[in-house]
C-alpha cells in the first residue's frame, strides 16, 4: 500500500507511530512538509522557553491509549529539571515536546524501513489531490505529481484572522509565533496591545514579561475572558460520566449534565453551585477570577477536573452523537467551553496576577475597532499602543491558508465535502482528514489526546480500505 500524508505536524506524527506499531505489511509512505521544522507544526517550532505545553504529561502522549509514551521519553532527570511547582508536574517548553514529536516520528520512520518499508519526506506543498484509477494523484506545488493509495490530510488549523484589518500597519504582529522572532522587534518600553485573551494571548504577555518587557500592556478582546487555570491532578477516574455510560443511552445535553450531576453528587459537591460559579466566568471582573483559580489550584473538589477532561476524553465522541439544537446550545457557550478545556497553566497564571497587580497589565473588554497608528476603541474609554499582537485564533474547522488550493481540489474531485458546520468530511474511501480540519468535529479545539485518538483511528480506517 501506498500512504500520503500531508502535513508534518503532531498529527502525522500519530499517524506514523500508529503504523510502526500496527505490524502493517510493507508498503510505501511519503510525508509532504514545506516547512524547515519537521514533525513540529505550527505550535512546536524553536521558540523562547517561556513557551510553555499546557498540559500534564499524561495528556500529551502521541501514541494513543499509551499514556506514558511521552513521559518515558521525558524522563525523570528533564521531568525534574521543569517540575511546576504549583501544578506538581513537569511543564517544558513547547520547542522541547517538539523534539519528543521529532524523536518520535524517526523512531517510527526507522522502525518501518526496517520492516522493508520505502519511506519519503518531500520537502514541498501539495497543491492538488485527485482520484486516479484505484488510487490517488497528487501534486506539489513546484509540479510534480506523486501516487498513492491512501491520503492522510494532516494540515493542522488556520492562523490568526485578522479581525480588526491591521494587516501591514507598522508595528501589527499578524501571527505572533515564534514569539522569539516577532517580540524580538517590539521595543522594551512600548505600549502592547494583545488582540484576543486565550492561551495565545497568554503566551505572548509571559514572553513579553520573560524578555523583560517594561511597557503598557493590554489584551483587548470582546468577552474579556481569561483561560482557567489548571488544578493539580488528583488522578480521580469518573464513574458516572464515562465512554460506557454515553453509549448506553441516548446523548443529549441534558442527559451528559445529568451524569455530570450524578458524578458531583457521589462526590458531596453541589452541581448547582458549580455551574453557577461556571457560568459567572462571563460577568465576574477576570483578575479577581484569576486570582481565586490561582488560589484554587490545589482545591480538592473534582467538579472542573471532570468537565475539563471529559471535554477531551467523551467530548469528541459525544459531540458528534448530540442532536444539533444541542450542539448549538454549547456553540454559543463557545468561549466559555475552551476557556475551561483549555486551561493555562499556574506558573503563567501567577505571571499574569503579578503583571495585574502592578498595573503593567490590564484588561479592555468591548473593544468596538481598532484603528491603525494605533488606537483601540472600546466601550470603556480608548486606548493608544504603539505595537499590536494579534492573538487570535481561528476556530476548530478553519482551512489552514497552505492548504486552500489542495482543499479546493479536493471538493472539486468529489473526494471530500465540507461539513455544513465548517471542516471536511472525506467523500472517499481512499481520504482521510486528522486534525482540527476533519468536519463533524468538536467545536472546542483538540489537544494532543484528541489528535492522537483520531489519527490511530483513521490510520486504522485507512489500512482495512486499502487492503
Ligand atoms: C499555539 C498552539 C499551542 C498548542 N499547545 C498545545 C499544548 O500545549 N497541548 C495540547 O494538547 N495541545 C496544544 N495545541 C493543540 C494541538 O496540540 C495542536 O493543534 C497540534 O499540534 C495539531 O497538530 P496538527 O498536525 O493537526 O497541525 P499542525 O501542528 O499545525 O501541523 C500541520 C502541518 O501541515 C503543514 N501543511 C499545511 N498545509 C500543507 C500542504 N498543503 N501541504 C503540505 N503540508 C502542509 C503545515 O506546514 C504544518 O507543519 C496547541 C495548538 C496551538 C495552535
């Protein structure tokens, strides 16, 4: 068999591992990347070290259903050398993870050549995919063509869209990674305005803090909602809310609260008073939010844990099983959900507090527009910044701009469609899509678990089509 993967990033690199271990019969893959960072994507590149995973090990481990695949590549000298102190477990820097992907992805490529398969990794972007004969011809973009059995559409999800029109303003950073590159041009005492108050966001207000950073900063974002933060661990497994309980019955909003409510009850907590609290997340001021979270991080009470795990573990499962009125309940509690799916870690929050409580640092919610020089407009009063970060992200779904025009020929084929949600569904069993782009979708973005589950699964689908 004959497998293309396009793309380089975590994704591909689930897909490569779950072949080295299936013990597939020899055949031929070939990995298409442009970029000079194989095997990192978009997240894991070189960058600062002030770039943080964030998530525990246990949740960051590429190979599915092994949870201490990373963590035994860790190993209990590094583990110890980036121990969190606040979170009891080791955090490192994203560029270090990337190297756990790259050694990863060669180990599987080594693997496989000695079980006899050919393997490639073409350093260009595929511009084209089209059904030829039984397989597949695809073509990159300096023109040549290459055949395939099976493709894996590995492309990752969009970069920041630019809301506010600032595109090649001076002084508008469009996509804020590496933050080693793009804060190496903002000058230690201007005033920052960071577009957006996700992780993203949050990533670049700790870089610029790190880099001794002494101007004005201000995250500007409609909802003014900040990430969660992280609690420790306790390694408590739900007993109500579980894969098994969602396939007995039928999966509607109310039915996953209930089995929410059932796992508090068992626990003595009181799911009124935790969804109350959830729900304040949009009207309580942030700082005075973060700063109970912060406080909070060793809190024993299990109610957050189990709803931000689920959201990884269930929650891909589940969504697509929800009735859409259902699913368009949650999508308006969209930011709500990411902020307490993806949670930052403590060490950034207390960064964050600190920068607060001196003052470096605030928060302008309702911005209306921003004008180029620049001048934010927001309900509250204005504000003048000398330098703008965009730091928002697209949602789960977006096309990735590299991969409009394969995208493109791909619907035009018949090989794939798009979902009526955002996202493409392959139409074809020779197409598969991994990732954040593969339609139908949850609509919180996946972290490492997610990718990994769906890239075994579809390398899985790929290897009984193509048998
Ligand atoms: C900034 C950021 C930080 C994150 N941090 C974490 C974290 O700490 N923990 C966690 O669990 N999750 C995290 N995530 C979520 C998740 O881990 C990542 O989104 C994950 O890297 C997704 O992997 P991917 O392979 O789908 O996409 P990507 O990593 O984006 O890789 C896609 C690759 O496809 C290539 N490509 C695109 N188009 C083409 C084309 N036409 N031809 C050939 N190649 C192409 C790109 O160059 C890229 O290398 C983070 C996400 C982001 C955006």
């Amino acid at each position: 068999m004959r497998i293309a993967i396009v793309g380089a990033g975590a994704a591909a690199v689930g897909v490569l591992d779950a072949l080295a271990v299936s013990g597939a019969e020899a055949g031929e893959v070939t990995v298409f990347e442009p970029s000079p960072h194989l095997w990192r994507g978009r997240p894991y590149g070189p960058d600062l070290d002030s770039v943080l995973v964030n998530a525990p090990p246990a949740i960051m481990s590429i190979r599915h259903a092994d949870f201490g695949h990373y963590a035994s590549w860790l190993g209990p000298e590094r583990a110890e050398a980036h121990l969190d102190d606040l979170l009891g477990q080791p955090l490192v820097p994203r560029a270090l993870y990337g190297e756990y992907l790259v050694d990863t992805a060669e180990a599987a490529l080594a693997e496989l050549r000695e079980r006899g398969w050919r393997t490639r990794v073409v350093a260009a972007r595929v511009v084209a995919a089209a059904r030829s004969g039984r397989g597949c011809r695809l073509r990159t973009e300096d023109g040549h063509e290459h055949a395939a059995d099976q493709v894996m559409v590995c492309v990752g999800g969009g970069t920041p869209t630019d809301h506010y029109g600032l595109g090649g303003a001076p002084g508008f950073v469009g996509d804020p990674y590496p933050l080693a590159d793009t804060l190496d041009r903002v000058p230690g005492g201007a005033g920052v305005a960071v577009i957006g108050s996700g992780l993203t966001a949050v990533d670049a207000v700790v870089s610029l803090a790190a880099r001794g950073h002494d101007g004005r900063i201000a995250l500007v974002s409609r909802s003014g909602m900040l990430p969660h933060v992280w609690q420790r661990p306790l390694g408590y497994r739900p007993r109500r809310l579980t894969a098994e309980r969602v396939e007995a019955g039928a999966v509607t909003l109310d039915g996953l609260a209930a089995l929410l409510r059932a796992e508090l009850d068992d626990a003595g907590e009181d799911f009124a008073h935790f969804t109350r609290e959830l729900l304040a997340a949009g009207t309580e001021q942030p700082v005075e939010r973060l700063r109970r979270q912060l406080a909070a991080v060793g809190d024993p009470s299990i109610g957050r844990r189990v709803l931000q795990e689920s959201a990884h573990t269930i929650g891909p499962y589940a969504w697509r099983l929800l009735p859409e009125p259902d699913r368009e309940r949650l999508r308006r509690h969209f930011r709500l959900a990411t902020s307490v799916a993806s949670p930052m870690v403590p060490v950034n929050a207390a960064i964050l507090l600190r920068l607060f409580d001196s003052g470096q640092l605030t928060v302008v919610s309702s911005a209306r527009k921003i004008e180029a020089g620049f001048l934010v407009r927001a309900d509250g009063g204005d504000l003048k910044a000398d330098v703008v970060v965009n730091a928002v992200n697209p949602p789960p779904q977006s096309v990735p701009h590299a991969a409009e025009p394969l995208v493109t020929s791909l619907l035009a084929d018949g090989l794939a469609t798009m979902h009526p949600s955002g996202g493409l569904v392959p139409a074809d069993p020779r197409l598969h899509v991994v990732g954040d782009l593969a339609g139908g979708g949850p609509f919180i973005t996946s972290g490492i678990p997610g990718v990994a589950a769906r890239a075994a699964g579809a390398l899985r689908t790929a290897l009984s089509s193509g048998s």
